[in-house]
C-alpha cells in the first residue's frame, strides 16, 4: 500500500513503534544525546522539549528541492527545538530559541489533515529527530481521519539507528542533512562530537529502508533517500570525505543536493572562519568533489537557481551549462 504507513496502520506496526518510542520517552534515549530524562514527566533535556510537541508554523512549502516542493507545494511542518547546535543555524529563532507553542496530538494530527486539503504533495516533517514519538502517535490519528500522503522525514542527520529502524514501513522518503566529514568540525559548530558515526550509520540505514530515489510521472519524489550538503566557508563541513562515503557505502546512484546557501546566521559571527559566504571557488571545489566519486544525480546551485543534473555526469554537465 502507498504510502506505507497505511499497510503499517492496518497491521498495527505503526502502534508497535509508539510504544517503543514512548517506553524510551520515559528515560530519554531517542536520539545520540541519551539525555535519560524522563520526558513524560515533563522534564527537559538538552532539546529542552516537554512531552507535547511544539511547533512554530505549518504550511505549504515551495522552497524544498523541486521533487518534494513540485507545483502544490510540500505539506511543511516546522518543529521548535532541535537536537543539534548548530552555530549558523539558519532557523535559529525556532530551533534554537523555542518559537512555537505546544501542541497536543490531535491538534497535530489535523495539521496534517489540513495540509493535505489544501492540496500539498506530502507531510514534510522539519526537525522530527527529538519529537519522533509523538509525531507517531499524532500521524496515527490522520490515518484514522483519512490521511494518505506520503511522509518526508527531514533532518538534520543527528540520529540513532535504532531509531529510524522503527521508522521502517512508515516513511517514505528521508531528507537528510550529512552536516560534517570529521568530529572536531560537529563537536566545534554543532556542539555534537559524535555526528559524523551516528550520522553516516543512520543514513545507510535510510538507504536500506527506502532505496535510491524514485519519482513520478510529474517528477515528485515517491519514496527513497536525498542526502543534502551544505557547503561550509574553508572546507569546514569535509565534503571530500562525504562524498567518498556516499559513492562507497551507500549508492553512487544517491540524489544529492548540494547546497550554495550558507549564511552566517545565529552565532557564526563569533568564528571568524564561517563568518562569511561561501566562494565560488569553494562551491566549484564542492561539484569537483562529487565528480571525482562518480556521483551524478540530484541538484547544484547554477545561475542562482537549482539545476537537476540526474541522468548524466557531473562534468559533461557543467561544460554544457558552461
């Protein structure tokens, strides 16, 4: 059944994975932090998240890459707080000073009940990591009222394995931040030493469940794995060893987007070396990158638009657009 939660759903799987994500609610432990607070007593961890879920705004989103926005937009719901600590966090007025307000899982439920009325292509979830439970249990409800879009899981890559395992037969689609190549950089911007290990074990377990990207025959995403790169000022985010990582442990078949964007929101001010846009020079670096691991699909940053290059490689490719 498409999507699958709904299989899921029937077959009661996706109650299995509330009741293991709330039993490790009780003690934290559901994303690398292991804060070990007990949350349904509404004590605060390092996400500094009660029990309810909150959430700084819903709506249909048309700044995602052209698959998951399409011509409808995607079905966005923003998520306050984060699990990560991002120095340039460039949504730092809701993942990192809270925003929002709280939600009980009705209410959240029938945002996306109401996303999908207004027409959107799928439930684009920003920032799940720390409130994953809850999600479920809200997203079971829709199903019960009629939901039957497909859920994108957008995240910033700081995950437990285990964690998304349960997620197996529910999502569809990941969207995943791989932030960092090496510790020192994730422990010195994000506050998180051990990104890169976690980060790279869950996105290969993203790839077990979900496979290589596949579309319609509009061009929107069905199900599969995006792997997003931002590229960071001097080499700081080590895309070298991403890429080399992506070509030999997951797929060279993997959509990519990588990302020009980066400004130096929040507190990047306080680091002299992320304290300024990237170059054209280091982007250009960033493509060379991809070219040398034999990566050719997803999307680049060309004349300040995103240019698909799945099909063909890299470098034929940018001599054309050259």
């Amino acid at each position: 059944m498409y999507p699958s939660y709904l299989e899921s759903y029937n077959k009661r799987k996706l109650d299995k994975a509330i009741e293991e994500g709330f039993l490790r609610l009780k003690s934290c432990s559901i994303c690398p932090r292991k804060c070990k607070i007990n949350r349904l007593e509404i004590e605060l961890g390092f996400c500094k998240t009660r029990l309810k879920p909150k959430v700084c705004s819903f709506l249909q989103h048309h700044g995602e890459e052209p698959p998951i926005s399409g011509s409808r937009g995607s079905g966005t719901i923003f998520f306050s707080y984060c699990n990560m600590n991002c120095a340039y966090c460039q949504n730092y007025e809701f993942s990192q000073t809270g925003n929002g307000r709280e939600v009980g899982f009705e209410e959240l439920a029938q945002m996306m009940l109401e996303l999908q009325k207004m027409g959107s292509h799928n439930i684009n979830l920003v920032t799940p990591t720390h409130v994953m439970p809850q999600i479920l249990k809200s997203l079971k409800i829709a199903v019960s009222k009629g939901l039957n879009l497909p859920i994108v899981y957008n995240t910033g890559g700081y995950e437990l394995p285990e964690m998304i395992k349960l997620l197996e037969g529910i999502v569809d689609v990941y969207l995943a931040d791989m932030r960092y190549g090496t510790s020192d950089m994730s422990l010195k911007y994000s506050n998180a030493p051990d990104y890169p290990k976690y980060n790279q074990d869950a996105v290969k377990e993203m790839h077990r469940q979900v496979g290589v990207a596949e579309f319609d025959e509009e061009g929107i995403i069905k199900r599969g794995l995006v792997i997003r790169h931002l590229v960071l000022p001097n080499g700081i985010s080590g895309t070298d060893k991403i890429m080399e990582f992506i070509a030999g442990d997951i797929s060279v078949d993997s959509y990519i987007s990588l990302m020009s964007q980066y400004i130096p929101y929040y507190k990047a001010s306080e680091f002299k070396e992320i304290s300024r846009r990237i170059t054209i020079r280091e982007y250009e670096d960033a493509k060379k990158s991809m070219q040398k691991c034999g990566l050719y699909n997803g999307w680049i940053q060309e004349s300040g638009g995103l240019e698909r290059f799945a099909g063909v490689h890299i470098k034929p490719a940018l001599k054309k657009q050259q």
